[in-house]
C-alpha cells in the first residue's frame, strides 16, 4: 500500500473474525516494529503475548475499571481522566456507570491480546521534574505500539491501542509477572478485523497548525 493510504486508514479495530493470529505472523509484525524510534535508542519495549481466555478476561475485567470513570466523564460532557480539570462526576456517579462493552470485550474476544510495556530503568523521561503529567516517557514506546498496529495491517490484520487497564497496574503486573520499574503501557488486542474502516474523522491541519507562537495563523 501507499504509505500516506496506510496512515490515512488505519483504525482502531475492536471486532475480530475467528481467524488465528500465528505466532510466525506476530514475529514479522514485531520484527519490523522493532524500527521504531525510542530516546537515546534504548528500545526499553517488552511485550507479553496473551492467548490464555482467563488472562484476556482478567484484562477486560481491569479496563473496565476506569472505563466506568471514562464513561461517567464522557456523559457529563467532559474530556474524559484528563489531568487539567479534575473530575466533575462523583465516586458513586462512577460506581454505577456501566463500562461500554466496546471498551473492554475486544480484549477478552480477540485472538491474541499483547501487552506492551516499556522498561524504566532505560527512558529517559526528560519532563520528570516538571510540574505536570509525564508525557515524555510515553514518545519512548508509542511509535513502537503503532508500528505494530501498522505492521499488523500490512499482514491483513488490525487492533487497538488501549490504555484503561494500566489505571490498574500494580495488578497487571502482579498478574504477568512484571518486575515493578517495567511499566504496562498499551493492552493491544489484535485479530482480523470483522470489517475496515477507511473514512476516519479527524481534524484538519488548520485546526491544530499555527504560525509562529500559539494562536498564530493557522498553517493551512
Ligand atoms: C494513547 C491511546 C489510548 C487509547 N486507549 C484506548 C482504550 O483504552 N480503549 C479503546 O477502545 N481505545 C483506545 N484508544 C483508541 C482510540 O479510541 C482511537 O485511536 C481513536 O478513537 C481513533 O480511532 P480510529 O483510528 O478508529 O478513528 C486509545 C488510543 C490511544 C492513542
């Protein structure tokens, strides 16, 4: 495919066929993932392949956790665990919201669920000082994560970066076995998607491109 068709059209798959993902496939698509770029070229990634049901349950079941929070937020018009505005819903708001089933079953129906995590003790998380969340340490795994979900689409494949289980990371990590400075930053369910999506929303560049300094001409 033309590179700038695979950027343009590789979505968030959440619904998969019967079909086996081999581990020989899994081992291309990370082969070549293995590309991407991390600070200093540490390659701190490590990834934990899943096909055990009651691991992938246990998964979802963790996702669905803050996916109540996300969704509570979500209803009440919010931009959902963001760190600059504290919630507005209460605790029992949260309590009795439903996690979307979307949210959490791609994990325990997809064939194979990967687990990605990044090793600490090799990022170098520049912003760690600085008076707000870290995004830094993420910019060392995250290419890493979407050269895989580009790869998976290469093979005919797809799947989803997803993030909820990590509020409950002590617990995965207790559940694979991860040392503590091993953090779990993606829960990737990957599988043949059901159907492809080719028309994803987005905004367009003069919505986010500025001239200059902030609030600048947009770059249109
Ligand atoms: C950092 C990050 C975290 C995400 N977390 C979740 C998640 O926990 N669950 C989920 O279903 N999708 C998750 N997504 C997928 C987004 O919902 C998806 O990228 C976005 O809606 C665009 O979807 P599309 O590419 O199909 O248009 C996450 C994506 C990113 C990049």
């Amino acid at each position: 495919m033309e590179l700038y068709d695979v950027m343009r059209t590789t979505f968030s798959a959440r619904e998969f066929t019967a079909d086996p993902v081999p581990d020989s496939v899994l081992v291309t698509i990370l082969d070549n993932a293995r590309f991407a770029p991390s600070g200093g070229n540490r390659q701190g990634w490590k990834v934990v392949v899943v096909r055990e049901q009651k691991t992938k349950d246990e998964l979802a079941r963790l996702s669905g956790i803050a996916a109540k929070r996300y969704a509570a937020q979500a209803a009440n018009g919010e931009s959902p665990w963001n760190t600059i505005d504290p919630p507005r819903v209460d605790a029992a708001t949260i309590e009795k919201t439903q996690a979307p089933a979307r949210l959490t079953e791609p994990i325990s129906k997809a064939p194979v669920v990967l687990v990605l995590c990044v090793d600490l003790k090799v990022v170098a998380s520049i912003d760690q000082d600085l008076k707000r969340v870290g995004v830094i340490s993420g910019a060392s795994i995250y290419p890493f994560a979407w050269n895989v979900l580009m790869g998976a689409r290469h093979e005919g494949y797809g799947g989803t970066i997803t993030t909820l289980a990590t509020a409950q990371e002590p617990k995965i990590q207790e559940l694979l076995g991860l040392p503590a400075h091993v953090a779990v930053c993606a829960v990737m369910p990957l599988g043949r998607p059901v159907q492809r999506l080719t028309r994803l929303k987005r905004k367009p560049v003069g919505d986010f491109a500025m001239r200059e300094r902030w609030g600048g001409p947009p770059l249109a």
